[in-house]
C-alpha cells in the first residue's frame, strides 16, 4: 500500500483511490473527492463532532440495505474487513453531523420565489407528449403474410379489437392490445415512428419490429403542456434546496482548501487533481 496523499494528519492511499474510483471518474478526481471528504472531517473533528454507539448501530443497518454501500457497487461491502467498514462508516457519519450544521443556515424557499422560477422556465416543466395504442402482434416465419391478411379484414374499433383477442400474439390481447400511454422512446423506435404519425382511431398497415408484425391503432393522444404549479412545487423546491446545497458546498471546500492549503500533501504526481 501507497500513501498518495495526506490531508493534516489523515492518509489517503492508493488503495482508497483504487476504491473510489468503483464510483466513477479518473484518478485524479478520485482523490478529489477523498481530498474533500478529508478535509470535511478533519473540520468535523476539531469542532468536536463524534458519533455515539447508537448512531453507529442506526447508521450500520441503514448502509446493510442500501444496494450501492458508500456509493460503491453492489456487493462492495464483501471485499471490506470489519475495521476499513467500521473506519469509513463513522466517517461519513462525522461529515453528515458537521454538514447538517451548517446547512439549517440556508433561506427556505418560498413560494413567490418558485412561482417566478416556474414562470421563467416553463418550458422546462412540460409533459413529454405521449400516445395511447392498441397492437395486433404477429410472430412467426410467415408473420409478414399473415398480418397482411389480418389487416385486410380489419375496418374499424369493432374489428380490431375482435382480431386481437383470437390472432395477437402478444399477451395483452386479453386487454384487446392496450400498450397503455407511453412518450417516445420508451418503446421500439419502429413503434414510435407509426404511433406518433397516427391519426386518433387510425389505424397502421404492419410494419415490423424485433418483436415481429405489428397493427396498430392510435386510440388516444396527450399533447405536450406546462406540468401545473401545484403538482411540481414540491419537487422543484427540493430541487432547488439540493442545488443550493451544491453550491454552498463547494464553497465551502473552497474556503477549508485555502484554509488548509499547506496541510495538503501529494506524493504522487500521477493522482494529482486537475
């Protein structure tokens, strides 16, 4: 093992940055980040923050269940012995408590203020248009043939929905082939080139997808339009607070960077931070 880098009197390895890089990034963002989660706790543990015995319990079951453990892949916990897991955990705790500190500073978004955000960018909260249809699907070597057919005898709803339930094979002809709403590009882009080009009860000649053969039926349309206020308020203040909190995070590493500047050690030129 390497020591890559000290921060005051904490080490970071080669091995933490091997680590961390299971989250993403290159190495020098890596030790970005484990440079920044350094100097939080060193903060943390000047100002005299610890974590109790019950807080340490909380926090071990609540990281047990999550499926991305510290942020890293599942099953990441498997290549931790007991003492790296314990050291890491009561880490994130301390940085938690120091950040939670400071974070009750920030202004509470009111509502005059995500009104004028709303206002301003509403193009950004509008509903993706989306389309409701109905298929026939036809598998098979022969499939092309047969839904020809099929589509020969189809002349209206009544007809459609008939076919579907004793010639479809897909399992939703019980629901005479509902596909339900859906925008574009949740369905193969050989369905979403027919379904947006329908017009309300028309219906398709076959066309072919990788499933197979499909008839489609266009049975209802939502056009795209403004999300209204009071549905998106909620999401768009606690967007807004995480942005804030972004913000006054990086503000804050900048100003515990400049504090710190000279306790800062790199030994190794090749994880130097950009």
């Amino acid at each position: 093992m390497q020591i890559v880098a000290k921060v005051l009197n904490l080490d970071i390895s080669d091995n933490d940055v091997k680590r961390e890089l299971r989250c993403g990034g290159n190495p020098p963002q890596a030790l970005r980040r484990l440079i920044d989660r350094c100097l939080l706790l060193a903060k943390a543990t000047q100002l005299g923050f610890s974590v109790s015995d019950e807080e340490f319990d909380v926090a071990l079951m609540e990281l047990l269940d999550e499926e991305e453990p510290f942020g890293l892949p599942a099953g990441s916990l498997q290549d931790m012995d007991a003492g790296e897991m314990e050291t890491l955990l009561k880490r994130n705790i301390l940085i938690k408590k120091y950040l939670s500190s400071l974070y009750p500073a920030l202004t509470p978004v009111s509502e005059e203020r995500l009104k004028d955000i709303y206002k301003d960018q509403m193009e950004s909260f509008c509903c993706e248009e989306m389309v409701r249809c109905s298929h026939i699907l036809i598998k098979g070597a022969d499939a092309r043939e047969r839904a020809a057919r099929i589509r020969s005898n189809i002349h209206d709803y009544d007809d459609f929905v008939a076919i579907c339930k004793e010639s479809s094979d897909c399992p939703s002809n019980d629901s005479c082939g509902d596909l339900g709403f859906f925008p574009k590009g949740k369905l193969y882009p050989e369905i979403d080139a027919v379904a947006f080009s329908l017009s309300l009860n028309q219906i398709s000649d076959p066309f072919p997808s990788p499933q197979g053969y499909h008839i489609l039926i266009l049975t209802d349309r939502k056009k795209s339009a403004p999300i209204p206020f009071d549905e998106i308020k909620s999401s768009l203040a606690h967007q807004l607070r995480r942005m804030e909190r972004e913000y006054f995070l990086m503000r804050h590493l900048s100003e515990l960077y400049e504090e710190y500047q000279g306790q800062i050690i790199i030994f190794s030129d090749a994880y130097k931070p950009a």
